[in-house]
C-alpha cells in the first residue's frame, strides 16, 4: 500500500471567528494557533509524514492568490521542511480543495487518505485502524456512534430570541442564544457521525470526483452516491475537529500540549 495523504486547509475559520470570545472578529486562522509550539497545521502534518505507508502528503491551502502568499509566509516553511507538497485548495467548499489536491497525487499511489488540517488530535492507533481496514476495503471511514439526541429544528429563530444589544456584543458582554422551536425527534439507532481520515483507493475516489455534482460535505459521501460500499471502522471521541475558538483548550489538553501563556518565556515562540 503507497498513501498519498491531502489535508484540506483552505478554510476560513469562520464558527472559529464568531462565538463571544472574538467579538471584533479579528479572523485569526484557527491552523495558526499554537499547539506546544507547533501549529495545528504542523500537528495535523506529522500525523502523516513520517508513516512508512505515506508516499507523499499535499497540504492545500487557500484559493485565494493574496490569501495564498500569506499563507506561504507562515507555513510553506514548514511544510517543505516536514516534506509535504503545497496546492492551492478550491474557492468555496472543501470537495473543491480536495479537486485540486487530486491533481498533483503521484500516480504511483494505490490509496488516498483525506484529514481535516484542523484535526490535530486524531491518535495513531486511529489511523493504524483504518490503514488496516484499507488493505481490504475500498473506502474506510472513523465513525463514532451518537449518543445524544437528535431533534430537527425550525430554522426561523423565536420572536423573543433576537440580537443582543450591538454594543454589549462588540464589549463581549452578551452573547445572542437564538431559540427554535422542535419540529421532531429522529431517531437515533444506528446513526454514526464521521470524522477524518477517510481512506480511499485511488481510483475509486478518482472516479467519485469525475462525478458532476461534487457537493457534499465529505468525501465518502461522493463514494456514496457512485453506489459503492463505504465501511466505517470504530472512530474516536476524542479526534475532535477544531471549529470552535472554545475548541482550542479541549484540543490542548487531549494532546499534552500547552499554550505559549502556559509554558517558559524562553519556550513560548
Ligand atoms: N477546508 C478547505 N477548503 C474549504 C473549506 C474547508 O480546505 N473551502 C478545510 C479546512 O481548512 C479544515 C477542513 O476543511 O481543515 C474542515 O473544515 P472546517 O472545520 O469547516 O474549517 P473552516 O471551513 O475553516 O471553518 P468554517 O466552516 O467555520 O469557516
Ligand atoms: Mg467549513
């Protein structure tokens, strides 16, 4: 097995940008932020890069060409020193990044293996089971089951949950709770929810992408709708994605890391 690995990383941080920590959304990129002196990016990469079964690991980073440049200022280092490829990722949506990583996957790779950039957190013996998994299945997916319940809302917010005052918003006073109302209860046996890595061979996920609607909000969804099997192998709780900036302490402390405030002067840069 050879394994190309593509980690999106063309994302814009928004839900990292918008909670009640960041009230003047000052749109820090959460791959930026310090994991034990290492970024979440740098973290996520070394997941991958020194693995016997990785051939090559792409990085794709933003569309955009200004965004593209300074992206290169903080990282292209560092990636080029752990190996890695770097690409421009795609416009609006994350199966567009992926697009274009796709197109520099060294062709002598039997497998693609697909991992969030804000996934940092995600343990070797996760990977090592889905690697496994791949040697016999097609696609392999980590999933864990649900244990909450699930509800579908009304998506109109209640009358009486508007904004809050705009400038006990911008001071970081008042946060907006919207409130729905509960359109019903789903049923909740047998559903899984995914994480990354997701595990494909070559050509299969090749042909997903060659597909015409590529919308979907993960890659084994395409392998899906060309009617092929996806398996899911036993995921991890703690494989969390950073989304939120409430995010960035749980992922600190499932790691072992500290951040730059928590640690020596002489150890924070
Ligand atoms: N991603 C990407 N290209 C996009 C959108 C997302 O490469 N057009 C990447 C992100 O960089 C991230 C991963 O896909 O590593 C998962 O996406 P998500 O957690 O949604 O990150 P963002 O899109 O950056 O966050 P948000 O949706 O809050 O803006
Ligand atoms: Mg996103």
């Amino acid at each position: 097995m050879r394994i190309s690995v593509i980690i999106p990383a063309a994302g814009s941080s928004t839900r990292y940008n918008s909670g009640a920590d960041d009230p003047l959304g000052t749109g820090r990129s959460k791959l930026d932020e310090d994991l034990g002196g290492k970024t979440v990016l740098q973290r996520s990469i070394e997941l991958f890069n020194t693995r016997e079964e990785v051939a090559q690991v792409i990085v794709a980073g933003p569309y955009d060409d200004d965004a593209f440049a300074d992206f290169k200022l903080r990282h292209a280092d560092r990636i080029s020193l752990l190996g890695a490829t770097l690409v421009q990722g795609g416009k609006d949506h994350r199966y567009e990044t992926v697009a274009n990583a796709l197109r520099v996957v060294d062709a002598s790779c039997t497998h693609i293996a697909i991992h969030d950039a804000a996934r940092p957190a995600t343990n070797a013996a996760l990977i090592d089971r889905l690697f496994d998994a791949a040697k016999t299945h097609p696609a392999v997916v980590p999933g864990t089951p649900v244990s909450d319940t699930l509800k579908r809302i009304d998506p109109d917010p209640l009358d009486d949950s508007s904004e809050v005052d705009p400038v006990a918003s911008i001071l970081g006073v008042g946060t907006r709770h919207s409130m729905h109302r509960v359109d019903s209860t789903i049923d909740r046996t047998n559903l899984m929810q995914v994480q990354t890595p997701q595990v494909f061979e070559r050509e299969l996920l090749a042909r997903a992408y060659a597909q015409d609607d590529l919308s979907s909000t993960d890659d084994a969804g395409l392998v899906e709708r060309l009617g092929e099997p996806v398996v899911i192998v036993e995921g991890d709780p703690l494989n969390i994605k950073l989304t939120r900036a409430g995010d960035l302490p749980l992922v600190r402390a499932i790691m072992g890391v500290k951040g730059p405030s928590e640690r020596p002067t002489h150890k924070r840069f």
